[in-house]
C-alpha cells in the first residue's frame, strides 16, 4: 500500500508524470521517458513480479508509447497479461494491446486463442473486453477463428454484449465483406432489438451497407421512418434524451440512412415526407444538438425527392443558421445550403450576402467551405467573379496542400467556364505566378495548347490578337523575381513561337529577354532548355524570312556555355541551335515552319522515303541490316565506317521502327530534325535525356557511333515521342520531311463554347449598379435582378460593405445615382445589435429573441466570476488567481511560486471551468451550461482533498510547471 | 467513421491517444504534433471545426473543443454530422465529470486507462456505439464494481478517504 499512491498509480508513475510535465524541452522529456524506458525494461523481466505492479509497467509502458517512444520490448507481456485470470488485470493487458499492435502483428496469433476463449466466458464483462479487442485486433485472416462465436453473442441476454456483438460483426464487414455475406441479414433482425442501444448501435453497420447497395434496403423504409416517428415522439427511455431532445444521435443516424434510401426514389421519398417535417419542426434550435438534427434534416431533404414545402422550410433553417453569430452555425449553413441548391439553386440568392460575409470571415474553416459552395455554383456568368476570389485567397494562404487544391480548381473552372481565351489566359497566368509549383504541369501545357490553337474558329484576327496579348503580358511578367518553373516554360514557349509573330518585338528584344531568363535561372535546366529552342525558333524564323541573324553577344555566351553543359539535352539544343543557323532560308523554314505547333506530324513508320538511300548504299557494297532479333550478341564492328556520317548513320542506327510513344509522353529532339516540338510534352526528369541523346545524337554529330548499339534504348523509346522517331533517320536529308515545329496531336478543345459565347462586357455592366459588396453579391449570384431589394432584406448586412468586393469598373453612367440609392437605404437599417458581448448572459434557457445571440452572450466570461473556484481559494484569493491565469503564459512561474495556495484553482471542476475567465473555451458559441452542472457545480470539498493529496504526494503544482496541473479545470 | 479520438493539453502533450485506424508510432506523435499546430494557431471564437484532409487525407474533418488546460479532438469522415460530434465530445466529457466526479487533466493522466474503458463504450471500432450518457456510466461502473472486487485494491482516485485515514 505504501507504494501506492491515491490516484491508483505508484509513487514512481506520478514521479514521471510530474518529471515530464515539468521538461523545458523536447530533448528533456525524451531523456526522462528514455530513462523510464529502461527501467521498465529492466523490472518487468524480473521473475516473480506481482501482478499489481506488472500491471502498472504495463500501463506506464502505453504511458511511454503514447508520448511517442517505443515500448515494443513490453509488447509480449502486454499478450501475457490478456491471459490472466482477473478481470482488471486481463483488461489491461487488452487494453494494451489494442493500443499497442496492429491486426497484422505477429503477436496477434499469441491472442487470438485467448480471445476466443473469453468469448465464451460466463462473465460478460469478460466477453465485453474481449469483443473489444476484436474490433481492433482481427484481421481477414483470423475473423473464421471468432466469428461463430462472435454471431452467437449476438443473441446474448446482456444488451452491452450484443451491441459490441454488432459492432464487431459490422468490422469484420469492413475487414473483409466477403467472410461475413452471409451473416448480414443478422443486422437487420437487430434493427427489432428490445434494447435502444443494440438498435442504435446496428444503425452504423446498416447505414454502410445501404450506402453501398441501397435497392436491397428498399423495404425497410418503412421501418426506419417508425422508428425515427417513435424517437420523435419520445418513446425511447429517458436515458437517451440529450439536452431535452429524444435521441438526438440516432436521430440523426437515421436520417443519414433516410436520405441515403430517398435519393432519387419518389416513392421512398414520400414516405419520408410527413416525418421529415415533424423532426424539423421539432428541433430545439437553441441547442446544439437541435441544430445538428435540423442539419442532418436539411441533408436529408435535398438528398430526397424534391418537396417544395420542406425545401422551404430547409430554407428557412438555412437562413436562421446562416444568420447566427456562430461560427459553427453558419459553416453548417454554407454546408447545407451547397447541398440544397443542387435541388433548389434559386435559394442561394437569398443567401449571397451572408454567403459574401462568410467569404470575408475572419475563420479559415468557414472560408473554406464557402469556396466550396462558390466551387459548386460556379456558372459562366459568375466564373470571373469567383476565380478572381480564389485567385486572391490562394495568394493569401500558405498552406500548400489547400494552395494546390485551389489552383486546380481556378484551372478547373476556368477550363470549363472561361468567357474569354484572353481571360483564361490573364486568370493562368495568375495562377501560375503563385502556385505554378504546385499545379500539375498539364495545366501548363494545355494553356500552350490554347494560345497555340486559339480559338479554334476560323478568325485568324482575334488569334493574334490572343497571342499578341499573351506575349505581352509575359514580357510584363517575365521580369519578375521568382517565377515558378513551369511558368517560365510556358513563357519561354509562347516568345519563341510567337513573340516576334506580330512584329512589334524586334527579335532582338525577344531573344534579349530569352536569355535573361535562362542567366537568371541558371539552375533549372528545364527553364534553359526552353529558352534555347525559344531562340532557335526566333532565329529559325528570321533566317526563313530571308533576313539577316544578328546573334547578340550575350546569346552567344549562353549557347557556348549551354553546349558545354552538364546536361545532355541542353548540349544538343544549344548545337541544334547552331546548325540550324547555318543553314539556307528554305531548309531552315522546313525544318521549323512558323506558326506549326499544331500541324499533325505525319510520321511514316516504314521509313519508306529511305529505301532509295538504303538501296545506294546497298548497291555501294554495305551489308543489309540485320534486325536485333537476328542479330548474334557479337557486335560487327567492322561494318562501321566512321569517317562518313552518312554511312554511319545506317549502320549504327537500329532501323526497325521504335516503339510507337504514348502521345503524352515527352518527345525527344534530334539534333538532326531540329524540331522543336519539345515544348508542348513534359520535359523528362534530368536524369534520362543522358541515355537519350547518346543514342540520338551520336551517330550524326560525332562520328563515334560505334558503341550505341551497346546503348540501352527501352528508356529511349519511352522517351521519344513521334515526330522524333521519324525523322531521326531523315537526318541528314533533311528536307525529305517535314516536321511540324508543333506538339502533341491529341489536341483538345479546351475552351467550352458556350462560355464563349457570353458576353464579357455586358455582364460588367451588370455589376455596377450597387455598391461593391452588393456588385459582388450580383455578380456571384447571377443577379442583374432588384439590387435595392435585396438589400432590404439583409440590409444591416450591407452596412458592413467592405472593399474586399472586385472594383472592376467605375464610370457607367447609371451606376453612381443607382449607388447612393443603395447606399442610403443601408444606413436607415442599421445593424442589429444583437451581438453585445458586454452583456453577461448566463443562462441559455432565459428567452431572447435569437439564441445564438444569447450564447454568445456567455462567452464574455470576463464578467462571470460566479462560479470559479469559489469554493477552494477565499474569496480574497480569486482576483488573484485570475490574473496569475492571465500571465501565465508569460510569467506564470514566478507568480505560482509566490502562491503556493493557487493550486487550489486547478481543482475547480472541467465544467465550471467553462465560465472562468482566462481560459479558451469559448470556441463557437455552443458552450452551453450543462445540466449536470447546474445540478454539481463545484465540488469545493472534493477539490480541497484532491489538492491536498496532490500535495502530500509531492507534486505540488505551485513549483515549476503550473501548467500541468493547471488541468481540466482551468 | 471515427478515425481518432485525440485529448491532449495546451502544451502539446498528449493525454490520450486512440486510433482507430492502426498507425504506427511515429506517425502519431507526427500528426498530434500537427494538429496541436494547427489548433494552436486558431483564434477564439472561431468554429470548432477544421477541415482535415491535408493532415489526415481526403474527406477528413475534425473536431476539437476546449475544456480548461485540454483539447479534445475528434477526427472523423464525411459520415459523420459535425454538430453531432461536437456533442459527442460534449458527452465524453460529461461522463468523465460523472465518473471522475469534478474530472480534471490529473485525473485523465493518472487513469488514462479507465478513460480508455469509458471510451471503448462511447466508440468502438470507429462507430459511436452508445450516446447515452447514464447507459456508460452505468457499463463503467459495473466494470469498476468487479475491477475493486477482483483486485481488492483501488481504481478509482477518489477513494481518498483511504488515504488520508492511512
């Protein structure tokens, strides 16, 4: 007993806990818990240990692995103590392993043979914690092993048996659904168990079986509209009752499975109707658990057959949550109402500017959501509105996984949505300024495509007038720093094929601006690689024209110092680039004819254009090919003849035809073709154009061709795309073929029409007419319709009008007059003030005119000094303590120390502590005052002994840290 | 379904730690370590509510609430109701106050297992398994009643009449 320590643990475990509370650091508290571990260690393989304290190793080794170090030593007798005979002992050890293994661990088979024996224990606290531990601990491969005997306790006398019964069955499901198939019907006999408990529990196994085959349900329709009658109606014990409303939760389990049943299903739906509309009107909307049945019943009405009587009255629950100050509240209203405009879209007009203040909110949660909703009834009239919006918000956040989920979704809209290629453009080229890291690297490629390709329509014009603008605003943004890599490609691209097409650039400038880029990221070979081919394309097309190239002096330098690179691909390019210049106007214009990007490449797979040359070559004497598969290991050196590049070609190139490539993988240059249709197809990562360009590249350009029948080409093939392949053996006549400078055929339309068609400008004016939080509301919502209306019916909304509101345009003629109309009407509706935090309301039951108002009123807890400790510290004492709280996070340990007494605090109860003053619970508005703690309250006494104890142990929570024992209470 | 039921207090230091999906070690201090980041940053009277994907992958919401020293954090999926589970926490805490009578962060620490026992009959296997409050008190008391039986020594802290009358 001496050992034992009042909170049922040793001496020794409340050392630990103490010694860990009091750590400064991380690197502190792992030398205690390491030091811990060995002594565990150590102890529990002393023979002979009582089981008492074998039990308490065992728990401060899960103490140990919850604080994140490895106690896998323990493990084994963790299994050894699930053996035992005493019931405490026995659910230790289960409780230990069930924390500690997973169902695949080896130790598992050590288990599973006591498990079923305690499945047939007469004590049902036995099969309890044995059922417990086969929800966590069995796999497909053991659940034959338990399940007869699992199916059997189904039919148990005690009712916490069955329901963990069901449970474990309904895991097994989940497990593996297959072993258990024909055991499901037995989830439906339990739906008619006596107990309310086995019911509600049998409602988790049989709302996922009906999500995933809702016709074999049809029929229990009926059933789950009883019962959930019968709950409404309180028929269920007392027990279930949860803040005066009858068995919220399975209430709302039963309405998640209704809406599951209804979806699309008339006949079910109506059904549903009558009872729908009881539990909704039902809902105390003062309690949190009202409002979440009211929820769960909104979801269940938009998943249902539409009812223009309940949609309304979900609208108007809409509305009451939308317009709470709780934060909780109107998440769950922006929630709700994305869900019923699927049915309803007209609602959401009624809702914009609370949907706009949620935007604007403060809480990341809640904005989050409401770009969802904004996501969901994104239309080609309100697209630019909230792509603009997104755009805006994911330039403000940091966090790269939502960034990334954000980007997507702008390019996603602005795919689907886009009124204008220019806008398209403008909106990627945000997107890509701020997140183009962070978005797949197709996004780039299509917005290649659509500046190539235009607008698909036979109007030339309004094509280079795309492209015009697309060069300009990336001569704008070229400059700036720290661009995303797979922008840089997109501009380095669209200069190259286009920057000197309108001849407002001087290829001068444009090359100018290529070579900056690449000196600027001289360490992203990729950003390089497409400058070079941006030149070469620039060069290309000026020695086509039959005009003079000037190489500027900075350009020469990059290119002499490209093809002396580490990286293959940038060597050939830069040599490309150099043989290119070389040559005459017209194989210069074949081999890189402007504007081509989107020519199909026809690509001759037999190479049939070769077979005169090969004829020659026959005739001259060389040696037939001999196709690999025929080919003996040894390599003919002999064949080869390495002073003719010509010859060399044939013989060291392997003739048969490659692979054919997937369109989407990266095609490859040769040095030969010099086509630059690189661009459009994902570059591949650096470590393979090596392989790749010692196959392409040195046959023709130097004359050591010899080994690359030793080359490895499965990579290269992969890597090659079509106009590469084809005219890699065109080669040195090169004018045999023509190879579109273009990219990938497997083009795609990629702007919807029908976004086209819309107007950019008329819908600008549209939005004009009211002030800007009501513009944005309009241009959102679709509205050219009523603005003053609207503005009457939330009005002290609009009072709150922020400048966040996109301010496209000023100057129409109507707009002024029409805004100060606007205005005016908002100031003679001043906001409400309902949300006076200075008010102390205590109570949630006192009648008020809107609850949550009222709940927020018991967040000012500065005013509420009721409650708090009163009991333990004289009332002296408690204007101390408070302020003590209040430095604590800065000064808190000298001013404990100096009131040893403070502890007294830490013993008010979880609770009360609700109202104290300085600590967070505040959070949402929905703290409601309990009736368990109407009835407790404090227990002063209870507290004073604890304290006390606390201190006689030792670990008196007035020394180093306070914080650890400032606890549950505050 | 429930992914985790996480109580840990203003420090970052877990208190109780239960999933319900097996995760190794490491990655449960890594993801405790994240969402205390994550809570830690939130201002008061925000919603309770946190979307968890990036943490816990597609579809993961989670749930947190304060009481004194501790948060309490649920972590769930999309077939759960938000409001519900705030309650649910509500309810947890509700019976730790009823068991523990005046429940606080010690007595959490110091009897982590019976927590563990409450909770197995609040959730189990992920499902919420019994939502009435008096039902668990009742199931964890009859396993205290045979625990003291079976051991003869004492489970619960509160026997401190035991104590002091030594």
């Amino acid at each position: 007993m001496s050992s034992q320590g009042g909170f049922g643990q040793s001496k020794e475990f409340l050392d630990l806990v103490k010694s860990i509370g009091e750590a400064r650091s991380k690197a502190e508290e792992d030398r205690i818990v390491l030091r811990e571990v060995e002594t565990l260690k150590r102890r529990i393989a002393e023979p002979e240990i009582p089981k008492r304290k074998l039990k308490e190793y065992i728990l401060r080794l899960v103490y140990v692995e919850m604080l994140g170090h490895d106690a896998s030593f323990g493990y084994i007798h963790a299994v050894k103590m699930t053996h035992d005979e005493s019931l405490l002992l026995k659910r230790t050890g289960y409780l230990a392993v069930t924390l500690f293994l997973n169902e695949d661990h080896d130790l598992i088979i050590l288990i599973v043979n006591t498990i079923q024996k305690d499945l047939k224990s007469d004590n049902y606290l036995v099969v309890c914690a044995a059922l417990n531990a086969v929800c966590k601990l069995i796999n497909e491969e053991t659940i034959p092993a338990v399940l007869p005997q699992v199916v059997e306790l189904l039919g148990h006398p005690k009712e916490a048996v069955r329901k963990k019964a069901v449970m474990a069955l309904h895991r097994f499901y989940q497990r593996s659904s297959s072993s258990v198939t024909h055991l499901i019907s037995n989830f439906r006999k339990k739906l008619c168990d006596n107990d309310p408990g086995v019911m509600g529990a049998t409602l988790c196994p049989l709302f996922d079986l009906i999500t995933i085959d809702v016709n074999s349900y049809k029929d229990l329709v009926v059933s789950f509209v009883n019962i959930l009658k019968q709950v409404a109606e309180r028929r269920l014990p007392k027990s279930y009752d949860y803040h005066q409303m009858p068995a919220p939760f399975i209430q709302i389990k039963l309405l998640k499975i209704l809406s599951v049943l209804g979806n699309g299903d008339k006949q079910a739906s109506e059904q549903m109707y009558t009872v729908l509309g009881d539990s909704m009107r039902k809902c105390d909307s003062t309690s949190n658990i009202g409002n979440a049945v009211l929820y769960e019943c909104i979801c269940c009405v938009s998943s249902l057959h539409p009812n223009p009587k309940l949609i309304e009255s979900a609208a108007d629950a809409i509305s009451k949550f939308l317009k709470s100050d709780s934060h909780n509240l109107k998440y769950m209203g922006i929630d709700a109402l994305g869900r019923l405009i699927k049915i309803s879209p007209e609602i959401a007009e009624k809702h914009q500017l609370a949907v706009i203040d949620c935007l604007e909110d403060p809480d990341d949660t809640l904005k989050r959501k409401t770009f969802e909703l904004l996501y969901k009834m994104t239309k080609s009239s309100n697209v630019e509105v909230i792509v603009d919006r997104m755009i805006d918000y994911m330039i403000s956040i940091n966090d790269n996984h939502y960034k990334t989920e954000i980007a997507s979704r702008c390019v996603e809209l602005g795919e689907q949505f886009a009124p204008s290629n220019q806008w398209f453009i403008q909106t990627m080229n945000k997107v890509f300024e701020h997140a183009g890291d962070l978005v797949n690297i197709k996004v780039a490629h299509n917005l290649m495509r659509l500046i190539a390709e235009g607008f698909g329509e036979d109007d030339d014009t309004a094509d280079s007038q795309l492209r015009s603008s697309a060069v300009e605003s990336y001569l704008r943004i070229i400059g700036e720093p720290k661009l995303p890599s797979a922008f840089l490609q997109v501009i380095c691209w669209v200069l190259g094929e286009y920057g000197t097409a309108d001849g407002r650039y001087s290829p001068s400038y444009i090359t100018g601006k290529l070579c900056d880029v690449a000196e600027a990221h001289s360490s992203d070979d990729m950003v390089k690689a497409y400058a070079v081919t941006a030149l070469m394309k620039i060069y290309s097309f000026e020695i086509a024209a039959g005009r003079k190239v000037e190489m500027l002096p900075e350009c020469q330098s990059l290119i002499e110092e490209v093809s002396a690179s580490h990286s293959t691909d940038l060597q050939q390019r830069a040599y490309e680039l150099q043989a290119v210049i070389g040559l005459n106007a017209h194989a210069v214009g074949n081999i890189m004819p402007l504007d081509a990007s989107c020519e199909d490449i026809e690509i001759d797979k037999s190479l049939s254009f070769l077979d005169n040359y090969v004829q020659q070559a026959l005739e001259k004497g060389a040696q037939p090919y001999i196709p690999e598969s025929e080919r003996s290991g040894v390599l003919n050196i002999s064949n080869f003849r390495s002073q003719d590049q010509h010859e060399a070609s044939i013989h060291a190139l392997r003739f048969e035809a490659y692979e054919l490539p997937k369109p989407s993988l990266p095609s490859r240059t040769t040095p030969v073709t010099l086509a630059s249709s690189t661009e459009l197809v994902p570059v591949p990562e650096p470590s393979y154009p090596r392989e790749v360009h010692q196959a392409a590249s040195v046959p023709s350009l130097t004359d050591t061709g010899s080994s690359d029948l030793k080359l490895r080409l499965d990579g290269v093939q992969k890597k090659w795309g079509r106009s590469t392949y084809s005219s890699a053996p065109s080669t040195s006549n090169s004018d045999s073929h023509r190879t579109g400078n273009g990219a990938t055929p497997d083009v795609v339309a990629s702007v919807n029409s029908k976004a086209r068609e819309v107007s950019y400008a008329s819908r600008r004016s549209q939005v004009e007419i009211s002030p800007e939080k009501q513009k944005l509301a309009a241009s959102l919502f679709g509205g050219t319709t009523k603005p003053e209306k609207k503005q009457s019916s939330s009005g002290h909304k609009v009072s709150k009008t922020n400048s966040h509101a996109t301010d496209k345009s000023h100057g129409a003629k109507g707009a002024i007059s029409s805004e100060t109309h606007a205005v005016s009407t908002t100031t003679l509706q001043p906001p409400p003030d309902l949300l006076d935090l200075g008010e102390p309301i205590i109570t949630s039951n006192a009648p008020s005119v809107d609850p949550f108002k009222q709940l927020e009123g018991l967040l000012d807890l500065t005013q509420d000094t009721s409650v708090v400790n009163s009991g333990a510290a004289g009332a002296t004492k408690a204007p101390d303590i408070m302020s003590l709280y209040a430095e604590m996070p800065t000064s808190g340990q000298s001013d404990s120390v100096a009131n040893p007494l403070s502890s007294d605090i830490y013993d008010a109860t979880l609770i009360s502590g609700l109202s104290n003053a300085t600590n967070r619970t505040s959070h949402g508005g929905n703290t409601i005052m309990q009736p368990t703690q109407l009835s407790k309250g404090p227990n002063p006494k209870g507290s004073l002994e604890k304290d006390a104890l606390v201190r006689q142990l030792g670990v008196n929570p007035s020394s180093q840290n306070p914080n650890l024992f400032k606890d549950l209470l505050g | 379904m429930i992914r985790a039921v996480i109580v840990m207090n203003d420090q970052g230091k877990p208190r109780l730690v239960k999933f319900y999906d097996y995760q190794p070690v490491e990655k449960q201090q890594e993801l405790i370590r994240t969402i205390y980041g994550v809570l830690c940053s939130r201002a008061e009277n925000l919603s309770n509510f946190i979307q968890a994907d990036s943490i816990f992958g597609p579809d993961a919401r989670l749930v947190y609430k304060t009481y004194a020293t501790l948060y309490f954090v649920f972590i769930f999926d999309s077939s759960e109701n938000e409001l519900a589970m705030l309650d649910l926490v509500q309810v947890f805490v509700e019976i730790l106050d009823k068991c523990f009578s005046n429940v606080c962060e010690l007595d959490i620490v110091f009897n982590f297992n019976k927590v563990h026992t409450i909770l197995d009959e609040i959730i189990l296997g992920g499902q919420v398994l019994e939502t009435s409050s008096s039902e668990v008190v009742k199931a964890v008391e009859e396993i205290s009643k045979l625990d003291r039986a079976s051991n003869g020594s004492m489970l619960v802290p509160k026997s401190i009449s035991g104590w002091t009358s030594r």
